[in-house]
C-alpha cells in the first residue's frame, strides 16, 4: 500500500515538472529569466535559468550583423590580401557575446573538457568559449613563448614551415577537446594544432571558427572531422 502511494506521488510530481518546464521552453523563447516554484503533494522543487533569447531562431540576423560588422583591411598583411578585421565586433557587447555563445552552440552537448585555442586572435574567442562549455582554456603558441614544457608540431607553409608548441601537462588522454580560432583559411595552422593534440592521446571533437573562407578549401586539410564556422566567404 505504501508503495502504492508513494508511485502516485512520484507520478503526480513528473507531471508537474514536464507542466513546469514547457513553461519554461516558452519563456526562453521570449528570452526571459524563469523562476518557478511548485509543489506536488508533499514534493517541491525550484527551477531557476537564464534563457538565451533569440541567438538561435535569429541566427541569419546574427550572421548578417556580424557581416556588417567585420570590416575588410585591403592588401594587409600583405599587398592583395583583403583582411578581416574583427576588432569592431568585440567593441560591441552585445554583438561579441552573441557571436561567442553562437560559435559554443553546436558543442554544447559534446562534453568538452579542453578548448584549444590558437595564437593569438584565437585566445579572444577560445577563453569565453572555455567559459560557456564549462571546459579548460588552453593556449597553443609560437616557438618559445610558454614558460613550461612543450610539446612542438611543425607544419608547412606555402614557402616555408612554421611551428606551434602547447604545454605538456595542459591536455591528457580522455580530454575531448575543441579547436577554436578566429578564421579558417588554408587549414595549416588548425590541422597542427590538432596534430599536437593528438599527440596525447586525447580527442579533437571538432572546430569552432568565426569566419571561414571557403574559397582556400581550408576543412579539406581536417582530415573529415567536425568543422563549425558561423560566417562563410566564397
């Protein structure tokens, strides 16, 4: 008999938690903080969340924001490179944050532990996105700037090779870890920081890029794994 009665109770309290939280998917997508208490014979429980608003069903009005946004630097670094320049985007708030919580999404169920993020416009996208996985920042930099020891990958350039060095004790075996950088251009770089991470035994679960310009074929050199760009130039 009590078993009985304590089941009842038990189903009477799921049916007021899913009543709950349909109430709360609606208020999320008005972009609402939800607090809410109730109660279910003698069961109580309290649901409190910040909504994220619109980022997600209004992504193309991000996109073309961010678009507008981003301004082009002609023949920097070099004479013919049009360069994107993304300073403009963190001086706005609002629009920085959207574009952070926007490139973490697709990841957010992926139980990221490490973000690798990639010298040096990397590190002001990979540390907020560590943030909203909840994961660890790691920064991977050119030869002889971290003060530990170093594992060193070297890659190929179009006329000449360069290096990328990341700390020996900061990813391990077990870690799933995401690649983020500002731009995926020719894959070179991504690909030798995936190369040092892989070299510990750990996973890359994928890349997180602001901008990709397609036209350079950069996610071929990724060798199929998970590659996500909020903004595509052809």
């Amino acid at each position: 008999m009590r078993a009985t009665f304590l089941m009842d109770r038990l189903k009477s309290f799921l049916k007021a938690l899913k009543r709950h939280l349909r109430r709360w998917k609606l208020s999320c997508a008005a972009g609402h903080r939800t607090r809410a208490w109730t109660t279910s014979h003698g069961f109580k429980f309290h649901l409190s969340s910040m909504c994220r608003g619109h980022l997600i069903s209004d992504k193309s009005e991000l996109i073309d924001e961010l678009k507008r946004t981003i301004r082009d630097i002609h023949n920097f670094p070099k004479p013919g490179i049009v360069f994107k320049d993304v300073t403009p985007v963190l001086l706005d708030v609002k629009l920085f944050g959207q574009a952070v919580e926007a490139m973490a999404e697709p990841y957010r169920g992926a139980r990221i532990t490490r973000v690798v993020s990639i010298e040096s416009r990397g590190f002001l996208f990979g540390a907020p996105i560590a943030l909203e996985l909840g994961a660890g920042l790691v920064p991977i930099r050119k030869p002889g700037k971290l003060p530990a020891a170093t594992e060193r990958v070297e890659y190929a350039l179009e006329y000449a090779t360069d290096a990328l060095e990341m700390h020996q004790d900061a990813v391990q075996p077990g870690d799933r870890v995401l690649v983020v950088d500002d731009v995926l251009a020719t894959g070179g770089t991504a690909n030798a920081a995936a190369q040092l991470v892989g070299g510990t035994g750990a996973a890359v679960a994928g890349f997180s890029f602001l901008i990709e310009l397609d036209f350079l074929k950069g996610r071929q050199r990724l060798q199929g794994r998970r590659v996500e760009a909020l903004l595509h130039y052809a």
